[in-house]
C-alpha cells in the first residue's frame, strides 16, 4: 500500500508539472478543465436571511440579467424565478423558527442565465412540493410556482450535506 501511495504522488506530480499551462500548482492538482467555471464578473453571490432580502434579491437579479444582456423580458423573468423561489424555500424551510439563510448564487454562462439557490433547512422534497400544489386551493401558491416551472428550461433538486441545492436555468 505504501509503495502504491508513493506511485500515485510521484504520478500526480509528474502530470501537474507536464501541463503547466500557467496554473499554480494547487490549480493544478484539482484536475479541472481549463473552462471550468465563469469569472468574478458574471457571478453574483448573496445572502438572505428575510423576506425583505429576498426581495432585494429580485432587483439584484433583474440588473445582473440586463448588464450581461438580456432583453428585458428576460431579466424580469430572472427576478421574478428568483424572487419567486426564494419566497417558496423561505416559506418551507423558516417555518421552525430558527435562523437560516438562503444563499443565492447568479451565473450568466454561455448567454445562458442560471440560479443556484442553497439552504440550510430541512429537506425540501421538491416533488412533495409539487403534489401539495397542485392538490392546494391557494391560488397565490400555485400561480408561483407554476411561473417558477413556466420560465425555467430547467430545474434540478438534490439535498446534499445537510443542504437544500436548487438549479434553475433559463
């Protein structure tokens, strides 16, 4: 087992030196492609503790969409999934009365706009959600989620580590 560590470091090592590429070596030793990820300027990343917060998340969102280009049809859509979400997550995971956050993390990619939004609450059950919903006679509940899915090309869920993970594209 020693020798078969040994074998891998000194491997790992000869690669990372092979393709230099300009990278320090902790960059290289993540093995990451050289695309991999966006640039400080096309990501927006905020905290919300609140309601009000997450209504400011909304403007933060819409602007974010027009200064990297969006029509502003689409950048009202950006908010409006953004805040809208948000709103659903705060409303499920608040609700015990402890202190959480949501954090929001805003990518435009490729002329694609993305929301990643995380929490610390309890598990989310998206698709429990979605039944709830459509089962609900609130009118208010389902028209905003039903906008959430409208807009989006996609929306992925995973709870991982504790986390509520939320993908939205569009």
């Amino acid at each position: 087992k020693v020798i078969n560590m040994i074998g891998l470091c000194l491997i790992a090592l000869y690669y990372t030196r092979l393709n230099k590429n300009g990278k320090s070596f902790r960059e290289k030793m993540l093995f990451l492609p050289a695309d991999f990820g966006v640039p400080p300027e096309d990501e927006i990343n905020e905290v919300a503790d609140s309601v009000d917060a997450i209504n400011d998340l909304s403007k933060i969102a819409v602007a974010f969409a027009l200064e990297h280009g969006a029509e502003k049809r689409r950048a009202f859509d950006y908010g409006l999934v953004t805040e809208e979400q948000a709103g659903i997550m705060a409303e499920h995971g608040f609700a015990d009365g402890k202190p959480h956050n949501i954090n929001a993390r805003l990518v435009a990619k490729n002329g694609e706009l993305i929301i990643r939004l995380r929490d610390d609450c309890e598990p989310f059950h998206f698709t429990d959600y979605y039944d709830y919903i459509l089962n609900s006679k609130d009118l208010k509940k389902e028209t905003g989620f039903a906008l959430v899915m409208k807009r989006s090309r996609d929306v992925k869920y995973t709870f991982t580590f504790g986390a509520n993970n939320l993908i939205i594209r569009l």
